[in-house]
C-alpha cells in the first residue's frame, strides 16, 4: 500500500541488548489514558531508532488494540513514505498516493483522513526540530479515541516544544551489555580465541555504553585474526579518544578547579548533563530542571496530576544557583517573560565535553558518570577505512565551515568547492545535486560515520561530534579550519605552517596582509567569505600559483588586482556581494575556471569585451544582480564599445548553470533567442524593459527579478502559443521579486496559467503602483509574502472563489504562508474577505497600512486554542494600529496580545 522511501532502512531482526527498562516504561506510558505524545530522547547513536523498531514489533499485531500503527522517519511522513504500516482489516485502505506531483496541502489533508476516527500508535523516527502536528495530518492523539504519537529526538527541548506528555531517556549500555552487543556484531569472532577476550573487553569498555560506536567497531573487528591485529586496533581506539582530550585538556585549568569544588557527585553529573541538554545557544531553566528529573536526579517527581512537584523544582533551582556561582552556568532572563534561560560559554562546554570522554575511558560502569559517549573511536576507524584520497578530501573540506549547535552547509557551495579542487566531474549539473552528495555520504555512512540530515533542496546538516572530529583530524592533513571563531586579526606566521587549505569563513577579520610567499605557494584553497570588514588582502594570495579556490564573497574588498591573471590553477573565484566596480581583463587569463561568482556586486560596471571568451572550462556563472549592460550584436558583428557581450557566453560550451542580470531592451530580446543560455538560465534580472512577457520559455528560471522598469505598461504572463487546453505545465520558479514597475498592470492571458506558477515561495512586490489586488497569488504555495509601497493595491485576495473557480470548488488558500510583511499601503483595506486557517503564519507585519482595520486571525486561534496548541504567530506594527483593529470576537484579541510587539 504505500511506497517505502529511498533512506536507507534495516528490518529489525534478533534480539536487543539493554532498553528492556526503557520498553517497560513507554508501554506504561502506552497504556496510560492520560498520555497522549512521548518523547523518546537520547544522544546520537543511541539505539533510538532500534528502540522504535521494537516497540513496532511489539505492536505490529491485531490484537495491539490499534487500528492503524506506523513507524517512518519524521521528514518522509508527510510523502507516505514509512519504514513500516499495519492497518487493521476492517479499515478501507487509502489508495496510493502520487507524492511527488501533490502538494503538502493534499497529502496533509489524505494523511488526516486515513488517521482521524481511528486509535493509531505513530512513531516519527529522527525529529530534528519541533513539529506541528496539525501540518502533517496527524490528529491529536488525546482527542482521538486514546491515539498516541511517540517521537524519537536527540534534544529534550524538542519533546518540550512539542507539548510530549513524558519523555525517555535512552541510557546507555553497561558493561556486560555493551561486551555482549559487541560480541553480536563480532560475530563471536572472540569467543574461540581466549587470548583475545581481554583485549576485546577493552574495545567494548572505550565504547563508553554507545550501542552506535559498539556496532562499528564490532563489525569492523570481525576480520582480525592475530593478537596483534586486535593489540593494534585497541592502541587506535584509545588514541583516538585521548588524542581528543590533550587537544583540550591543557587549557582547562580553572575551570577544572572551579568543578573539583563542586561538592557533590550528583552537582558534577548535572553540570555535566547539561552539555547534552545545552546544544541550543540556551534553554529554559524549567527545562534543565525537568531533564534532570526524568534522569532520576532528584528523587521521586510527578504529583498525582503528572506535574513535577514542588519541591522538586525548589531543588532544581537550588542546584542551578550553585553551578552559577561556581561559573559553570550562565543565566539570562529573557525581555518578554518572567522566565530565565541558562546557557553555557563556549569554553565551559569544551570542558564538559572533555571531562565526558575522559569518565568513559576511566568508569567501569557508564550508567554511573550520567553523560553522553564520543564517538571518536568509531569516527577514526571509518576515517583509516577510507582508502580512497578524493574521498578523504571531500571528508576533510566539511571542517571549512563554521561549527554551531549543528552544522548546516549549503550544499551549492559545496559541490563548488569540491568541482574546484577536481573532486566531482566538470559536467556535474546542479540539478542532479542530490545524487552527487548522496554517493560521497553514502561512502562515508558505509564507513561508519554518522547520516546526516539531507535537505533536498540545499542543506546538509552535520552532527556535532561527527563536526568536531572532522576539524581535529583535518588540522593534521594541511587544513587550517578557524571559520566562525570570532578572529580579529589575520593568523600568526606559525599558524600557516603547511597549511595547504585554509577557512576563515564568517569572522571580523579586516586585514590580511602577512601571507608569507611560501605559504601561497602551496596554498591550493583560501575561503574568506563572511569577513565583511576585510579590505586589505595581501599581494601574495594574487601570485598563487597553486591556488584553486579562492572566495572573497560578502568581504569589504572594492578592487581586485590585475596580477589574478597568473594565478593558473584557479578554478574557483567568487566575488559575489562585494562592492568591487571593475572586473580585470587579466580574469581572461584564468583558463581553468569553472565558477565564476558575481551575484550582489551591483557597483559592477566594467566588464571589458572578451573577458569570457577565453574561459573554455567555465560552468557556472553567476551574475544575478550584478552588471547587466551588455553589448549588443549589429549584422552578426559585436560592436567595438569595449563591453561584454553575450554572444561570448554562448560560445562558452561548457556553462551549464547561468545567473545573469540584463538592463537594456536590445539585449533582452537577443537574450530570449538564444537556446543554451536560455536552458542554463537558474536566476535572472530584467532591468529597464518596456515589455515583458513571462512564458513557459522561463521554465528553468528558479529565481526571477523585474524592476525598474519605468515604462512597462504589461507585464504579461502568457503563453508564447505553446498552451493547449487543458495542459498542465509546471514552471520551476520559487522566488519572485516585482519592484518598481509603476505603470505596470499585471495581465494574465489565461488565468489557468497561474497554476503553473505554484512552486512560487517567495513573493514580493514594490513599487507597483497600478496593483489594486493580487488575487492570483491563491493558486501559488507561498511561504514569504512581501508588499510595500503599492498605492493603489486595497485588498490582496479580492475574490478567493473567483479567482480559484477553474481548480478547486473548496478555496483552500495561505496554508503554506509562514511570513506576511505589508507596508506603506495606504489603500489597503483588507487581506482578504474571507477567514483563511494560516496553519503554518508565523510572523505578522503591518506598517503604514492606515486602511487596514482587520486581520482575518479569527479562525487560527480559534482552531488553535481547541487543539490545545501554542500560538506561535509574532504581530509587529505600530501600537496606535493594533489598538484600533476590529475584530468580530474581541476574546481573539486578547489572546493575540501577547503576541503583539510594538514597532
């Protein structure tokens, strides 16, 4: 029935070591009326997955007492797509759904009908940040004939803020556990050789209790043979994990002596509990202390209501205080509340994370120290696994980005990187991105590293430990990785020592001017991105001859030399949002490149004739927002005005992926003429057009600008002839920005076309001042919604029926609408004339709208206050405004108070 999704998946088979306290537990929980969502929580490699797997096991069964029970990871529930269903026989099972051609709005709507009616047991595996469970479909389970929903999360405040009932803790294993786990996946490799048992033994201790890091080692072991082979991989699974701390441990004296005063052992393990529940930048002390309090901290703690005692809380506050003096904790109290948040220094968790490894390697029983495994060992037998060197390169290039509660990295910029280092086919297209990451991770995964969080679209998110290691490994094979460390001031001589690849992405660096010769040399990539008060850099850098990548984006810098024309190998040059006005005619020179990064650099205004002609090799261009006021062609013959023109990117055979930006009228029309540009076109800025028509032709185009088109009386979405009735065509593009077309009147020549627009998500419009409604924007899922400075524009929706009349008898409308920002409308009236949900509205902003004396929130905080759901929704406006709104039930105002800040 429904289709299982493309993670990879194991069925769980033979028995579990440990969790039997942990299952016993959440079956209560099962069997308790009063509770309606479960947490179940833990750090990485836990065994929490393997833990949703057996409670499916257990349940998979029709006389489970539920009708439907499903187990998926959190990110594929929306699309069907689960690890495993069971739906008892007398229920009509949905049909399969086409989730890859529906919207969120109708696979949400199947998902509530199959569910609502029903007593369903659903576990959403891997929910890496809070999720309304109203958007994915999932009725609430206290309303709905003793439902539950069970969530598997690394962080409490995620259970928190999704309102769990009661949340487990996965403990770790004990030591005869973890021997026997160990021995399982060794498969018993040990038990014939008796001389190897000691030896084995200590290989499961340094596993510290984590089930992950035992299933790696123990499947890595299984091909040893010889005493010595097993001597050798203890002596690199104890190094690895000491290697780690003496990195640190030297620089943490005082805080050392500040946590030796601590005058108990259960003060030292809540400190040290803290640096798991501390992953966010701060947390709510109520938080800390409930986290305590479900580790069995602090005694006995539900009252008859399920609440935490009284006294239980005074005892936790007690213990915040005496952490603070000891400036373990630091408090903050929070603007808009009476509540307090603690947080750690940076420092402080370094040493948490010390002193947490440093208990594992020395307690007998991991139960006892109360804190969290690194996963050091398993991360290095991966790493001397990797025999192939591009991969270890790839591997080592994660360690250039910034490390924060978890590392997000854009995956464009990425893929860039490893082209420019060679790493990944030139030919690679950005539109197959997925499948060129998923081959590299999947590698690593098969190693033994931990999955990361893939978003499809442009993000992979890296574990915390999995980030740390990757940097403390990369420092000994020529990285120098210092991105987001809060420099000032450029690297020592000492620091550049063979150093070959080097990050000092997003700090307040503001001149780099001691580059030693030596140093650039040798130096193959510099990334500089993120320094907005750099200007100065040193000429060193420009005669590199080795130097492949080099990226200077969002710097200070207004010039670049013409010495860039020896750098030879460069394959990687962005220049992206600097304030730089010319480009070097040497950049000809730089025959390897194969991107070139423009985007943002609207001061851009020389860009000399046949700069691009010589750039064979070039893939990826991208001048969105930059110089647009190219050459025009006359008889086949470019003109000698000593511009650009775009015949030289036409000739460029390899350009595959385009951001371009275009000014004058002449240009735009050769533009739409030719084919390659046209078919790599991504991003595009039209400028200083008196007609404009948007069409199928614009197909590719994901980001699209217009503006400044003072003369432009239609801007046209039309068809080019090529529509036919009843055809449905879906156009790529997801941000669209409208700004400054003053005369413009926005014409449709079939108003069925705006529902091929749908996959639009950013929308904004200014400055177009013949506007007097936006109807068609209900056929399009928009998340960001931005107008201002529109005269004549009095309602956004003016007839939501009218306008969806081809489609959708029941006008559905603003369901994916997360922002809405309005100002200077002196003539809007209203939003819309009737009440839509806005289930996912999450930040309102009215400005300079004197009109507008409604907001249509009746309905979402009706529907969210009888769900017994948090208001999330933030107002911002003038106080005057919002004390003159009108509203049809004034009990919906003061609910919305609260959540009103003024401007």
């Amino acid at each position: 029935m429904f289709g299982r999704r493309s993670y990879r998946y194991e069925e769980f088979k033979g028995p579990t070591v440990g969790l039997q306290l942990e299952l016993q537990v959440v079956q209560q929980h099962i069997a308790n009326p009063k509770v309606g969502i479960i947490g179940i929580c833990g750090m990485a490699g836990i065994g929490k997955s393997t833990f949703l797997r057996k409670i499916y096991q257990e349940f998979d069964n029709e006389d489970s007492g539920f009708d439907i029970v499903i187990l998926s990871d959190a990110t594929a529930f929306s699309y069907f797509q689960f690890y495993k269903c069971r739906i008892a026989e007398h229920i009509e099972q949905a049909p399969r759904l086409h989730w890859a051609v529906e919207s969120h709005r109708e696979t949400r709507t199947r998902l509530h009908d199959l569910l609502s009616g029903k007593r369903y047991l659903v576990m959403l595996d891997d929910v890496s940040y809070p999720l309304n469970i109203e958007e994915l479909g999932i009725p609430h389970p206290t309303s709905n004939l003793g439902s539950k929903l069970l969530l598997s999360c690394r962080l409490h405040k995620i259970c928190r803020a999704m309102n769990a009932d009661r949340v487990v803790h996965v403990a770790l294993l004990r030591q005869e556990e973890a021997w026997e786990l160990f021995q399982m996946h060794a498969k018993n490799v040990v038990v014939s050789q008796p001389e190897i048992v000691p030896i084995a033994r200590d290989i499961a201790r340094a596993c510290g209790g984590l089930p992950l890091l035992i299933n790696t080692l123990g499947a890595a072991s299984v091909d040893l043979r010889t005493e010595i082979e097993w001597r050798n991989r203890l002596e690199l699974v104890l190094c690895s994990s000491a290697d780690a701390m003496s990195a640190q441990g030297s620089d943490f004296s005082t805080i050392e002596s500040s946590f030796d005063a601590l005058n108990t052992d259960r003060l030292r393990a809540c400190f040290l509990y803290c640096y798991a529940l501390l992953e966010a930048p701060s947390v709510l002390i109520d938080d800390v202390i409930q986290y305590w309090a479900e580790q069995r901290m602090l005694g006995e703690i539900y009252d008859s209501n399920g609440g935490l005692l009284p006294e239980i809380m005074q005892e936790g506050q007690n213990l915040i205080q005496q952490l603070e003096k000891a400036g373990l904790l630091l408090r903050r109290s929070l603007l808009t509340s009476t509540a307090s948040k603690v947080t750690m220094l940076d420092h402080v968790k370094q040493f948490a994370l010390y002193k947490i490894r440093q208990q594992f390697l020395e307690n007998n029983d991991y139960r006892q120290t109360h804190t969290g495994a690194s996963m050091f060992p398993a991360f290095e037998i991966g790493f001397q696994s990797l025999d192939v060197d591009k991969l270890r390169d790839c591997f080592f290039y994660l360690s250039l980005f910034p490390a924060y509660t978890s590392t997000s990295i854009n995956t464009e910029q990425l893929i860039r990187y490893w082209i420019g280092e060679g790493f990944l086919r030139d030919a690679v297209s950005f539109g197959s991105r997925p499948n060129e990451l998923d081959s590299i991770f999947i590698e690593l995964f098969d190693k033994g590293f931990p999955e990361t969080d893939m978003d499809v679209e442009r993000y992979v998110v890296i574990p915390n430990d999995f980030h740390r290691y990757i940097i403390f490994k990369s420092h000994n094979n020529g990285f120098l990785a210092e991105a987001g460390c809060g420099l000032s001031s450029s690297p020592t001589t000492e620091k550049w020592k063979h150093v070959e690849r080097a990050s000092f992405m997003r700090n307040h660096i503001n001149s780099l001017q001691h580059v030693p010769v030596s140093v650039s040399a040798k130096l193959r990539a510099l990334i500089l991105r993120e320094n907005v008060l750099l200007k100065d850099i040193s000429h060193n850098i420009f005669l590199s001859k080795s130097l492949c990548i080099l990226d200077l984006s969002r710097t200070g810098i207004v010039e670049i030399p013409p010495a860039i024309g020896g750098m030879a190998a460069l394959a990687h040059l962005d220049l992206s949002f600097t304030k730089i006005k010319s480009l070097p005619k040497e950049v000809r020179r730089l025959v390897n490149l194969r991107f070139l990064g423009l985007e943002g650099t609207n001061l851009l205004e020389d860009v000399p004739d046949k700069v691009f002609s010589e750039l064979s090799k070039l893939i990826d261009l991208n001048m969105y927002d930059s110089f647009g006021d190219w050459a025009v062609k006359e008889n086949q013959i470019s003109p000698e005005s000593g511009t650009a023109s775009l015949e030289e990117l036409e000739g460029l055979e390899k350009l595959s992926v385009l951001g371009i930006t275009i000014s004058n009228a002449i240009a735009y029309e050769q533009f739409l003429s030719t084919k390659r540009l046209m078919k790599a076109m991504g991003r595009l800025v039209v400028k200083h057009c008196s007609h404009v028509q948007i069409s199928i032709k614009f197909r590719y185009v994901k980001y699209l600008t217009i503006c400044d088109c003072f003369d432009l009386k239609e801007l046209v979405f039309g068809t080019d002839g090529l529509y036919k009735e009843n055809e449905w065509r879906r156009i790529d593009l997801e941000v669209l920005r409208l700004v400054g077309l003053y005369k413009a009147h926005i014409v449709w020549s079939d108003v069925r076309l705006a529902g091929w627009y749908s996959s639009v998500s950013d929308l904004t419009i200014g400055f177009c001042h013949e506007l007097t409604d936006i109807s068609w924007v209900s056929y399009m899922n928009v998340v960001h919604l931005n107008i201002f400075s529109c005269k004549k524009l009095e309602q956004l929706i003016k007839d939501a029926k009218e306008a969806n009349i081809f489609f959708n008898s029941e006008v559905t409308y603003f369901n994916e609408l997360k922002t809405l920002r309005l100002r200077k409308l002196p003539n809007l009236t209203s939003i819309c004339l009737d009440e839509p949900e806005f289930p996912a509205l999450m930040a309102v902003k009215v400005l300079e709208c004197p009109q507008l004396r409604k907001l249509p929130l009746e309905n979402l905080v009706q529907r969210t206050i009888a769900q017994k759901q948090n208001i999330e929704v933030t107002i911002t406006g003038k106080r005057e405004w919002w004390d003159d709104l009108d509203w049809i039930d004034a009990e919906v105002k003061g609910v919305l108070d609260v959540h009103f800040q003024a401007e």
